[in-house]
C-alpha cells in the first residue's frame, strides 16, 4: 500500500502530510498535528469523543478516513477557543466543573459549539438532541445542563 499526498487545514493550520488512504481523521489530528483534545473511545462512532467541526457540522472523527476531509475547514478542541480565550461553553464547562473524569468533555463541547453555532438559545428538545451521541460514564450530566443553561441566560441577557 502507497502512501497520499494530502493537504488538511486544521484549527487554521494548513499542512501536507503523507498517509494510508485507510488513515482515519482522529489520526490525523492527533499524529500528525499533534492535537490531543480530541480522544478515541468506542472506536465505533458511539461514543462521541471523537467529535470535531467540519466546515461548522459535527462529525465523529474516529472511523471516518481522513481523506475524505482534503480541503475541509476542520476544528477540534483547542481550535474553538480564541487567543487562549476559552468560548462561551468552554468557560461555563469550567465555571461549573461539567467534567468528572474529562474523556468525554471535548466532545459534548464541540457538539454544543455545533449547536450554539446554529441557534441563539436552543430549547431544551434541541440539546438533548445535540447530546444524543455524547456518552458520559462519570455521570457529570447533571452539571452539564447547568453549565449549557448558564450560557443560555448569558445570552438572554446580552440580548
């Protein structure tokens, strides 16, 4: 098997790297742009770790091969704060410690950047949505939706 020439552009970092065209996306990030937010967990798409922004949409990153995202504007993790500013759901993450064990965090955070990206407010059928395919075991939900109803109010407020 021969390795690709490919071009991706991640966080605003564009870079050519060689892969396998078997390369899945997650590795990609992780190996070759050295971006380690975004984790590998069930391997299978089920678990929502894996979970970054392609051109503003979700994607679970773990199964998908990468060259299916050539000249995508990809963003993880640490690409969705600003200037070492954390984003307005990053900072309520943290005001609220919506986090246990962390292996999870990345992804509900990039679905809920997805989502607040999208709408506003969003109601409460929307976020759970959103979360359908975030799996947390640590059981932090409880301080995610206060974390997800602070940025609400915040935004009612600046209206």
């Amino acid at each position: 098997m021969q390795k690709i020439k490919c071009k991706f552009k991640i966080n605003g970092v564009t870079k050519e790297v060689n892969i396998f065209d078997d390369k899945t996306l997650i590795f990609v990030i992780r190996d070759d742009f050295k971006l380690t937010g975004t984790k590998l967990g069930c391997g299978l798409e089920q678990c929502g770790s894996c979970a970054v922004l392609v051109d503003g949409s979700k994607i679970l990153s773990c199964n998908r091969p990468a060259i299916e995202f050539v000249d995508k504007e990809i963003t993880t993790i640490e690409g969705i704060s600003k200037n070492d500013i954390l984003n307005e759901i990053q900072q309520s993450f943290k005001e609220f410690n919506a986090a246990q064990c962390g292996y999870c965090t990345s992804g509900i955070i990039i679905s809920l950047t997805e989502l607040f990206n999208k709408k506003e407010t969003p109601g409460r059928k929307e976020i759970i949505e959103s979360l359908s395919g975030q799996l947390c075991r640590c059981g932090s939900h409880a301080s995610v939706l206060k974390a997800i109803n602070n940025v609400i109010k915040l935004r009612k407020n600046n209206d």
